[in-house]
DNA sequence: CTATCTGCAAAAACTTTGCTTACCC
DNA sequence: GGGTAAGCAAAGTTTTTGCAGATAG
C-alpha cells in the first residue's frame, strides 16, 4: 500500500536524535565527532527544508557563533562522502542539502519553491522494472513539480 | 534499413532543424533571432549532453569565435524564459541544459556521469495518479541513476 | 526607428584550496 | 601522541549586473 506522506506543514516537529546518538552514527561513519559535526548534522536532521551551506551556516550560528562558512563546506563534504548527507539537485544556483538518506522523493512547489519530502512503495517497486537500453539502475529519483496546498489555498482566497 | 531496436551509443545523429526553422522558433517564441541565438541554440539542439555554460560556449566558438561568455548566459535565460530551453537538475556545481523540452525523464550514469535521455509512457501516466497531501502536480521528472550498458561493458571486460 | 540584444568589464555569489593550529580518539 | 579536523585567508569558478553601442524587425 502507499504509504501516506508525511509532510504536514509548516514542518512536523522534528524528532531530532541526542547529540549521544549523533554522535554514534558520526563515528560509525568512520568520522570523528567534533562539537562543528554534531551541530551541522544536527541542523540537516533538524530541518525538512533542503538547505544550502549558506542557510546551514545561519541555523548553526547561535550555538556556534564564530563557525566560518569554509568549515560548513569542508564538513559537509565530509558527511557525504561518509554517506550521513546527500546532495538534493534542485533548480538554483547553490547546492542543497538532505540528512534524509532514506529511498524518499521530492514534491517541489513551483510557486513557493519548498520541497517536501514523501515516500511512495509504487514509485520504489518501480526501479528493478526499469530496463531501458541495457542500462542497470540502482535507484530512481523522482521530483513531482506543481503547486503545494498552501499556495493553492493562498492563491485562490487571497486574490479576487 | 530499418531502425535498430536499442539506440546505439555516442548519440544518434542529431536532425537538427535548418536555420530557418531555429529562427522561426525563436521569433514564435517572441525573441529576436539574432546570430548569437541561433547558433547557441542550435548548439543545445544538436547535442545529446546536457551542457553546461562553458560546454555551450566551446561548441560555438568555431561559428562565433568572438562571443563573450556572459552572452551564452544571458541567451540561455532568454531562451529558458521563452521555454525553449530548460534547465536539467543534476548533481555538479555549474548548471546544466537541455533543449528536448518536451517530456522526457533521465538515465544518470553514476560512473561516466552521461545523461541519456529517455521516454516512458507508464511513467508520463503517473502524474495525474499523484495526489499527495493536496499538492497539485503539474509535471514528474525522473532520474535512474545506475550504470549504462557502455560501462558494465567496459567494467566486465576491462578489468580482470 | 526603436525596443531589444550584444559586448564588455566589474562585481557578486558560490566553492575549493593550502596551510597552520587545535583537538578527538 | 598521532592523525584528523577546524580556522583562516586567498584564490578559483560560476553567475549576475550595468551600461554603451549595435541591430533585428
């Protein structure tokens, strides 16, 4: 069955692990967990958002008020080669960044821009049938492009 | 003789449309067809590659030898804004093009990183199934990524 | 003719790099 | 203590911008 989506709006609280259980999974990673590891994972858990370093270096700045933007790019890099962080290939200039490492697709809102994640067991069950040109897939990636709730419900009370 | 039921590989020959046609496009498109735009998008017709900026700008020195980068940009957000050309969302920091801007999803190889293009009509009839938490879908795009046949190819005879 | 487009140069935005010091394990 | 990571600064890459002159329609 399909699974429901989970995106309630503005974001549903997140579930964010202890900075204990962070820090497991960043050295199961094969990483030392440094205090900049912790808060930058933490905030790529922290959020739905799909953010760029830029947007990362803002939400980590309270705790780590002197965190230069060199350091955010080196760790995140760190975090993807070591699998914790994957790169989202949306539309713009700077690139994107999801702790969602789970099989999960995007909805992308053309008139807002907000992606939300959702799951969908058809859209997984689809990769072993695909067999295009002798071409091996290991897994498929799905951006369904249009108009979230919100902006359908905005659009339609707030004009007129 | 008869087409080959699997593409073959580099790329098929690109039937580029004459300049009479690309011109019509364009003015259809309410642009002007300047030289400069034919032969930029006469580049992106003729090619199979998702090109970048850069890719763009080295296909069409020979014709245009003197043309000035931030031209191709500014020309590739022209067209773009007409709809003649769309932006392709892949992994890299520069942007990348396409001028098949009808529906059409992506074979990513993960090991040369060639982007074949492809057409599937179960997965064009999926959009209108899409009903996730009210979002409204307008279109679906498709990433496989996996390994093209060229390099399971090369990968199994190369080695060993 | 004239609104649009090109060429050019500077700047802005984004990302990487090299190296020294700090600190996790 | 040793090796990895952070901090810092400079440079590299990619993209945008503003304006003067050229040109397609």
């Amino acid at each position: 069955m399909t699974t429901p989506p989970h995106a309630s709006r503005p974001r549903p609280p997140a579930n964010v692990p202890d900075s204990v259980e962070l820090s497991r999974r960043i050295r199961d990673a094969g990483l030392k967990a440094t205090p900049q590891r912790l808060a930058i994972y933490g905030a790529l858990i922290g959020t739905t958002q799909h953010p760029t370093i830029e947007a990362i270096h803002e939400v980590v700045r309270p705790k780590l008020p002197a965190l230069p933007l060199g350091t955010v790019y080196k760790t995140i890099e760190s975090l993807e080669e070591a699998g914790l962080v994957m790169e989202v290939s949306l539309p713009g200039n700077a690139k994107r960044y999801d702790a969602n490492v789970s099989p999960h697709h995007h909805l992308v809102c053309t008139s807002c821009d907000i992606v939300l994640d959702f799951r969908d067991d058809a859209l997984d069950a689809l990769r072993p049938k695909v067999r295009w040109n002798g071409f091996r897939p290991t897994h498929v990636k799905v951006q369904v492009h249009g108009i979230c709730s919100e902006c359908q419900r905005r659009d339609s009370t707030g004009s007129r």
